[in-house]
C-alpha cells in the first residue's frame, strides 16, 4: 500500500519539502499526481526525521502546497525494456511517442525486464580489455582513430559544424565485421526537434532503423529529465549487451546539454561551485555515465560510447571537453578551417586521437599495414601543415621537391581521404588503398614510419 | 564484540544525505574514524563527525533504498589494512575488498552493496620457515620467519610495531594459514599468541627507528628522466598533465622497469579499463631480472571513476600502508598513484555535502595538510628489528602522483600545493604530445632537487671514455645549457633565420634537435625504445655531447658546421635509441669510434 501525502510545506526550484510522516526508502520514486491531471515524477533526494526533500524530474510549474497528492512507490527509478523497442522512439521517461508531434503513445511496449537506471559499477577486474573493431565506413575514423568494441570515444564539435550529419552516418553504417548481432541505441539529450526529425528521417533513409532504439529528449522538455535520459538508454544498452549477448553502440548527444543541466540543478540546490559554475562532482558524474562501456570478463556482448559534445565558444579547455577528455579512451576533434573548405567530416585529425587502437589493429583484425599507414599519414599530414606555413614566407617556388610533394600529398589527403560523403561506406581495405594512393605522392625515403616489407608490398605497386 | 556491550554498540539512522549519514545513540560510544556497519544492506561506513546528540558518517557504497530509523553498529575500529602473505599481484579496492574474489563469486561482474570478503584468503596455506628459537628475546619489527610468497618475492612476517618480549612458542616449518598461530610472546609475563597477519590503521604513519637521506636513484629506464629529472629510493614525484600528454603510459612504464622491488599501483578514480589494461599487460609482460610475469611484484588498488567517493579518499592512504608494510621487511617500494587530482575531487565533494566553508575553487580548506600527510610517508628509514642474525634492515617508499590539472592549468589548488610537498616535478606539456614528442616532459618547467644527493652513485658506475671525460653531472649540465640556449635562439631565429646565426649558435640548434629526437623521446611501444639501462644512456648522451666538444673546437679553428657530419651517421645515432640493445653496448662504442675519427680528421 503506498503511502500519500496531500501537502507540500515548501517548493524551492525543482526541489519539493514533505513534512516526514512516515518511513521512506533513500532515492525512492514518487508521483506527484496535481489536481489538473498531470503526473510528474520525482526522487528522494535527502531525508531527516522531520523533512523528506524530493526532486521532481518534470517541470514544478503549476504545483502548489495544497493541489498535489505525492504517492510513494516503494520502488526506485525502473526502466521497461524489451525487445519490441527496436525502431522506436522512447522519452525521458521510457514511454514511446510520436517524434513528429512529441506527444508520447497510448501503446506501451511489452515488458521483457525492469531495470534500475542507476546500475551497478563495474568490477574493474571483471572487465575485459577492449581489443576487437568497429567498421563505421568512415575513411578517418577507421583509418586513423578506430573505434574498439568496449570503447569511449567522444567527439569533440562546435556550432556550426555538420556533427549531427556525422552522428547520423555512425549509426547507420557502424557494424563490427564479424556475423554478431550489432545494434544502435541513440540518445538525444536536448536537442531541438528539427533535428531529432532530422535523425529519424536518415534512418529510414539508409534502411537502420531497425537496428536502432531511440531516446529523445527535446529542447524544450524539463532540464531535469536530461540527466535521466542517458541513464534509460544505457540501462538498455547494458540489458542488451550483457544479457543478451550483443555488441550496442550507444551514441549521446549533446553532452554540452547534458551538462548545463546538470549545473542548472546544482545552483537550485545551492551547491558550491567549482569551475565556471560546474558542480564539482561534474566528474565523477561525467564518469557515471561514460563508465557504463566496456567488456566483461565470460560475456559476449559489449557497449561502445561515441559521447557528441560542443565545445562552448569553441574552447576545448571549458569543463565540458576537458572532464570527458580525462576519461574517455581518446577523442575526436572537428575542424571549423577544414568545414569552410567543404571537407567532410571536417576531423583536426592531429588533435585526435584513439588510445585503444594500437591493440586492435593490425593483421588478422584490419590489415598488417595499419599502424605504419596510420602513423605515416599523421606525420605527413603535420608536415604539410608545416609546409604550408613556409609558403606563406618563401612562395611555392621556393619549395624543395620532398617540400612539394608534402603539398601535394596534403591536399590529396584532405580531399580524397578524409573527404566522403555522407552516405559511402568504405570497407578497411578500401580506406586502407585510399592511404596508400594518398601517400604515393611521396617519395619512398619519406617514409620513415612503415616498414620496408609494406613500401614492398603496397607502395611500389602505385607507382 | 561482547554481549554486555552491545547496547552501546548500536544506534540509528537519523536522516540520510546522499553518502552521508547522521546517526543517533552512539554519540558517545563511538571514536572518531572508526568504521560503522549500517541498515540491513551491511553498508560499511567511517564516523567523520562527533556531536553531542548524533554523529556523522559517511558510506563507502551508495545509500540507495535506506530507511531511516534502521540499525547502526559500531566495529569498534578505524579502516585498517590486513598484512600478510597473499597481498602480492592481488587487486584490491579502496577499503581492501578483494576484487578477485568478488568477481569469482559473482560472476555478474557488478560490485553489489554490502559484500563482505575477508581481504586476505583464510583458507590458502603458505609455507612458513622459522627463523626464531624459543626464549629469543623479540623486539617489534624482528623478523619470525618468513614465506615465499612468489617464486622471486620473499615475505619477511615481522612482529607488529610496539610488541616485544620473549618467544614462548613458534610453530615449526610447514603450511600455515594467515590466522593460524605461528608464534607467542610473553610480554610482561601476559603470554600473546599471533598469526602471520597483522593489521594497521591506513591513517596511522607505521613507525621505524630513523628517516635517512636518499642517496640511490630510482632507475625507471626513461632516459630524460634518468638524466634530467632523476627521482631518488625514498623521494617524491608529481606527474602534472593535461589530458592526452601521457600520464598513464608514464605510470605505467615506471610500474614495468623501475627498480623497484615491490611497486603499489592506486588506479584512484580513473577509467576502469585503465585497470583491465595493466592486468593484461602485467600478466603477459616478463620481468627480464627475474624470468616471471611483472604482475609479481605489483599490488592493485583500484577504485574507479564510477565507484564511491569517499572510498577513492581512502584508497591513498590504503595503499601507502601496504608499501610501508613492504618497506618494513626492507625492501624498496614504489606507490605510483594516478591520480591524486581525482582523490582531491572526493575531498571536495564530501567537503560540500557536509558544508564546510571552501577554500580555493571548492576545495576544502584541509587539502594541503592531507596532501602533506600522503607525501611525507616517502622516504628512506632504518626499519625497526633486525633479523635472526640481528642485523638491520634499510628500506625505502617511493610516492611517483600524477596530478590531472582542469584545462592544463598549473596554477589550479592541487598543483600548486602539491609542488610544495614534492623533490620532483615532471611537468607534461600538451604541445610537446601534439608534436607527439613522448614522454611529453617538458624540459624547461620540470625539475628534480635530488641531483646532487645521486651523483656519487652515478659516479662509481660511469662509463669509462677518456676521449669525452664528462660525468654525468657534467652531461646534464651540458644538456641543459644546450636546450636553454635553444629556447632563447628560437626568438632570433624568427626575426633572421636560421642559417644567418654565427656557426656556434647553428651548432646549439643542431645539438638541440640531436637531443630531442635522438635522446629525449623515447617510444614506450617499442620493444627495444621502451627500457634504457643506465650504461646504454650515458654511452648514448655522451656520444651527443662529443659533438658538441669537439664541434666547438672545430669551429674556433673555421671549420664550416656543414661539414661536420654526413646524413649517414647522424642517422646512426638518431637511431640508436631503438635498434641497439641495452646489452649491445659494444655497438655505440664502434659508433663513438667512428664519430671521433670523422670528427678529428677534419682538424688541419
């Protein structure tokens, strides 16, 4: 029998004051049912022998101390997951809705398990080291920072720049190149309409929607609910990858939002704050989340993160990339030069980087060139750069010929590697015999960084 | 606990603030620190605040589901370290819980609430040898015994500090547990039974008879370290650095080939599969002193990002307890903890859920003098007790921190306390990692004060050149005077260019980008890159700095630098780092014998 309360004794912000009148449980989920009709979700976020302070997950507007019945239900923050979500869009609270209109759905989806979205951290000696692939047809990314089954890799973005675009093509294209069953679990944490239709359309475009399991949260929705909703889409991804043995690919975004909500709360709580307003438990917060990936020892599945962030007034220091930077696996940094000269995905490809790579590629899992190509490519490339500054000093004709060749090679790099469309897959080996096309330019004792067995084998062939 | 104290021994929950926890009815039984078990979910907890009418404590798991009202007991003791046999290659969270055991018993891979594993197996069986006789006189620290821990580690059992007496009885050789009695003590005619295992509060500094001067180097087998900013047996490092400038590779590169004899390694706060990555490549990688996994000289304490704050605090001081442990028996131990920026973030946010006053940027005004207390357990000590033939033991604890600063900043509260606390500075710079110039160590903003406590032992292992008589003193000096005046020409040679400098100045900048390229970075992925033996390094610098000599002198006779030296065997010696072994000196010799003979032909 659940227990109600008919009156609020104050209502500070998103926080609600309940005079203490029986024994409720630490974090337990209440309803708060107003007189209009609505329920609104909340949590108990502190109590002492007079007073149980809830935090309500929706909007406050609208409650006052006496038009509201708050009925605890014994019970924390569950989310319904079952198979039947593949194809749907789901809100912040788990119901499916109408991404057109917002408007959440009569249906509901049959419950297979309900689990508690806060989960369990991981035994870090029960996880496994991440060293298997996976093919998202991007030349960049496979190519020079490829993501690894168990992954966090977040991109780091600006206004402006086609990230969602990017975003879109990840999910649609990403599969890991053994049989094993692959699925997406996309989740939008404030992001604005236009886009979320943008998303859905894409999907259904390249045929994967199938495959993909949606969480919105809109722009306009409470900025309370940003902080559940990635907590649902992992909870999913966690049923699914541990419990029935698949390899998810979870992709958030935009964690900037996420973040901004999360110091929104922190002042109505009147926390003290650290940097620029950031509570400063961002953290170990942060780390709630982008924990949730990895391998464990004796299970099949796993969970990759490609977390999507924009970097305020485009500064990679601000709290928002610096914390994901310290803990994620690497990072992938666009570029607003390289989106001016119509070069997609605009990747700063120096500024990037993926640390699980070195282990994971090579022969038997990509192709034995890999890692020479890959480091190749980076040196060259900052070589470029270099010569590319020169000229504006000495003029092109005072180049020497390994200096012009550097320039050639950069162009090509940039408009036939790192540039494809939004829609072509490439294979590793496609990507792969694009680099060595790219670095024929060069001459061989440029080379310093591939072994001579593959200039043998792949570069003398080209020319 | 006794039945007649049980009354005392109980209170309740009074009110519940995410970890923390006011408790009522043992205001008065209860002692700071020590450890309370709370609710029925068996959560432990540390009593961090006394009142009159309630305390407070905070909870090393989350407070999910708990009622107020529910039942509180006191343990009656502070969060203390089991000491024994079994410590060796096992992994451990903050509060000692074996993770092992815990993943063998769920295989779910989760850390549930309120499971309780003794740290240290009760049932395994080591063999035991005593080295002790009957109506010995013991004195706290002696050495009992001793077992076998790993094929190549020893584990002296000392008695506990503060414990000395006659032996009344000890146990012959054979197998034991570590709760069986092994030996007895009369101590003021009160006879004491102990086991192999003893247990230490992580707060509490373990005594030893006296604190020495480091005089030995730590050799980490990273040569810009080694030569440069050399950390001393018993001295103390910080490893600030952005994101991305290599703060783990550099940890772990120490935790494979310093020599060290036993390295304590805190994961504190950082990614999980940080922890899953030095597992695998510590089982795989063979210690080449000793023929077995490096995993055996290595204990793990891992409380990860996503674990309980208050038990990433106390993860610090748990692993320094157990190198003192080892340092103890007297052996030299290193703590590498990464990162003490993360341990200072949980400072801060138990510091705001209890509402202090904040000091900088949210830190809690107490961060210093935390800091202080972890950094001041280095050192070098004349251990307590000697061993059966009674001779005494040196030992050292060695504490390499890094230090994850918010946007790069140096000048943010944990950096610029901890540089008050440390003999050593690796200052990791993100422009150096974007060049990708590994180990990205900063030359100009990193320092080492322990230079001239190491520099006689440096001197008794020289390699012995006659034709470049500089020791290694002499050869840091001179590298430092070539990077410095490097800098400085950088600003010249934007306004002239490089090839209008005197000849002098052009020879600096090609020393410069020797030393760099050639020295200074160093592949930790590459077979051969990744360790330098100290003969390797000196012969490897001092081949640089023959140029440098007899460049100079070159010069003084109008010698032209573009003559010096063809493409060829500069390419030698940028290829020494990794394609001579450390034990193919003779090879660098051949090379310095080539060189010089280049070098001194050109002088008419």
């Amino acid at each position: 029998m659940s227990v109600i309360y008919k009156k609020i004794q104050q209502i500070i912000g998103p926080l609600i004051f309940l005079k203490n009148e029986h024994n409720a449980q630490y974090g337990e989920i209440v309803k708060i049912k107003t007189n209009d009709g609505k329920t609104r979700t909340g949590q108990v976020v502190k109590m002492d022998e007079q007073v149980i302070v809830v935090e309500v997950f929706e909007e406050t507007t609208g409650i006052s101390s006496e038009n509201a019945e708050i009925i605890f239900t014994e019970d924390t923050f569950q989310v319904k997951i079952s198979k039947d979500m593949f194809g749907q869009t789901f809100n912040s609270l788990g119901k499916p809705i109408d991404i057109k209109t917002k408007i959440a759905l009569d249906s509901d989806i049959l419950t297979e398990v309900q689990r508690d979205i806060n989960g369990v951290p991981i035994n870090p000696f029960a996880r496994e080291y991440p060293v298997d692939i996976i093919q998202t047809g991007i030349s960049v990314i496979d190519g020079l920072f490829t993501l690894i089954r168990g992954q966090k890799l977040p991109i780091f973005s600006v206004q402006g720049l086609p990230h969602n675009k990017l975003a879109a093509q990840i999910a649609s294209q990403a599969k890991v190149i053994s049989e094993e069953s692959f699925v997406i679990i996309f989740c939008g944490i404030g992001i604005i309409h236009d886009d979320a239709i943008y998303f859905l359309k894409r999907f259904q475009e390249t045929g994967s929607l199938q495959n993909i399991i949606s969480f919105i949260n809109f722009a306009d929705d409470p900025i309370i609910e940003r902080l559940i909703i990635p907590r649902i889409a992992l909870t999913t991804a966690e049923y699914f990858a541990f419990e029935k043995d698949m390899h998810v690919l979870v992709i958030l975004i935009d964690m900037t939002n996420y973040a901004e909500a999360l110091r929104e709360l922190s002042t109505a709580k009147e926390e003290i704050p650290s940097r620029k307003g950031y509570p400063g438990y961002i953290y170990s917060d942060f780390a709630s989340l982008y924990e949730r990936t990895g391998k464990i020892k004796g299970k099949k599945g796993s969970i990759t993160q490609i977390p999507i962030l924009t970097m305020p007034n485009d500064d990679i220091s601000h709290p928002i990339p610096d914390t994901t930077g310290y803990i994620t696996e690497g990072q992938l940094v666009l570029s607003r030069d390289l989106h001016k000269k119509g070069v997609y995905p605009p990747f700063e490809v120096l500024a990037s980087i993926s640390r699980l790579m070195k282990d994971a590629i090579g022969a038997e899992k990509t192709r034995e060139d890999h890692a020479d190509i890959s480091s190749q490519l980076l040196s060259s490339y900052s070589n470029y750069l270099e010569v590319k500054d020169l000229i504006s000093i000495v003029g092109e004709d005072g180049l020497n010929y390994e200096q012009k060749n550097l320039l050639k090679f950069g162009i090509d790099f940039e408009q036939r590697f790192l540039n494809q469309k939004e829609d072509e897959n490439r294979t590793f080996e496609n990507t792969l015999n694009i680099a060595w096309d790219v670095i024929s330019n060069l001459n061989p004792n440029q080379l310093m960084r591939i072994h001579q067995k593959y200039i043998d084998k792949y570069f003398q062939a080209r020319v | 606990m006794e039945e007649s104290n049980k009354g005392f021994n109980t209170g309740y929950i009074s009110a519940i603030i995410g970890s923390l926890i006011k408790i009522k009815g043992l205001e008065n039984h209860v002692r700071l620190h020590d450890l309370v078990k709370i609710s029925n979910y068996q959560i432990l907890g540390e009593v961090i605040q006394i009142y009159s009418d309630h305390i407070i404590a905070q909870c090393y798991e989350n407070t999910i589901r708990v009622k107020l009202n529910e039942e509180v007991i006191n343990l009656n003791e502070p969060l203390s370290m089991e000491l024994a046999p079994g410590l060796i290659s096992n992994v451990f969270d903050g509060i000692q819980r074996p993770l092992k055991e815990v993943f063998k018993n769920f295989g779910s891979g989760g850390l549930e609430r309120g499971i309780k594993f003794p740290p240290l197996s009760r049932t395994r069986k080591w063999h035991f040898i005593p080295l002790r006789k009957i109506k010995d006189k013991i004195n706290s620290g002696d050495i009992i015994g001793t077992v076998q821990e790993t094929q190549n580690f020893e584990h002296n059992i000392m008695v506990p500090p503060y414990h000395s007496g006659t032996l009344s009885f000890i146990s012959d050789e054979g197998d034991y547990t570590i709760i069986d009695e092994i030996y007895k003590l009369k101590i003021n005619s009160q006879e004491k039974s102990f086991s192999m295992m003893q247990k230490w509060p992580i707060t509490v500094n373990r005594p030893y008879a006296r604190k020495e001067n480091p005089s030995e180097p730590l050799i980490t087998g990273m040569r810009v370290i080694d030569l440069l900013f050399p950390i001393a047996k018993g001295g103390t490092t910080a490893i600030p650095g952005g994101f991305g400038t290599g703060k783990t590779v550099i940890q772990q590169s120490l935790a494979k080939w310093s020599n060290a004899d036993v390295v304590v390694f805190i994961g504190c706060g950082e990614p999980g599969n940080e922890i899953a990555n030095i597992l695998k490549q510590f089982s795989e990688i063979i210690n080449p002193q000793t023929g077995r996994p490096l995993l055996e000289r290595i204990v793990l304490i891992a409380n990860t990002s996503n674990m309980p704050v208050s038990a990433r605090e106390a993860s610090l001081f748990s692993g320094v307890t157990i190198a003192e442990y080892f340092r103890d028996m007297g052996y030299d131990v290193a703590v590498l903890a990464d990162s003490t920026s993360r341990w200072a973030e949980s400072l801060r946010e138990i510091s705001g859920l209890l509402e202090e006053m904040p000091a900088e940027e949210g830190y809690p005004a107490y961060l210093p003098s935390k800091l202080s207390n972890f950094y001041e357990r280095a050192g070098v000590v004349k251990t307590l007790g000697t061993d059966h033939q009674g001779i005494g033991r040196k030992g050292s604890l060695t504490i390499i921190g890094t230090i994850s600063p918010p946007a790069a900043d140096f000048s943010e509260p944990v950096t610029a306390t901890t540089k008050r606390l440390v003999q050593s500075f690796w200052a990791l710079d993100q422009k150096l990692a974007y060049l990708k110039h590994y180990p990205a160590i900063n030359w100009m903003n990193s320092y080492s004060n322990y230079a001239p406590l190491i520099a006689e032992w440096w001197y008794e292992r020289d390699i012995d050149w006659p034709e470049i008589d500089i020791d290694w003193i002499e050869c840091r000096k001179q590298v430092n005077e070539i990077l410095s005046e490097e800098k400085e020409l950088t600003y010249i040679i934007q306004l002239i260019g490089e090839k209008n400098l005197p000849d002098d100045q052009q020879l600096v900048l090609f020393l410069a980008r020797l030393i760099k390229n050639g020295f200074l970075i160093q592949s930790a992925f590459d077979d051969i890159d990744n360790y330098t033996k100290i003969k390797k390094l000196l012969g490897l610098i001092k081949i640089i700095l023959l140029i440098y000599n007899e460049g100079k002198l070159l010069i003084e006779q109008g010698i032209l630098i573009e003559n010096f030296l063809d493409s060829e065997i500069i390419n030698e010696i940028l290829r020494i780092r990794h394609s001579v072994k450390n034990d193919d000196f003779y090879l660098i010799e051949e090379l310095k014998n080539k060189l010089l003979k280049r070098l001194r032909s050109l002088t008419i």
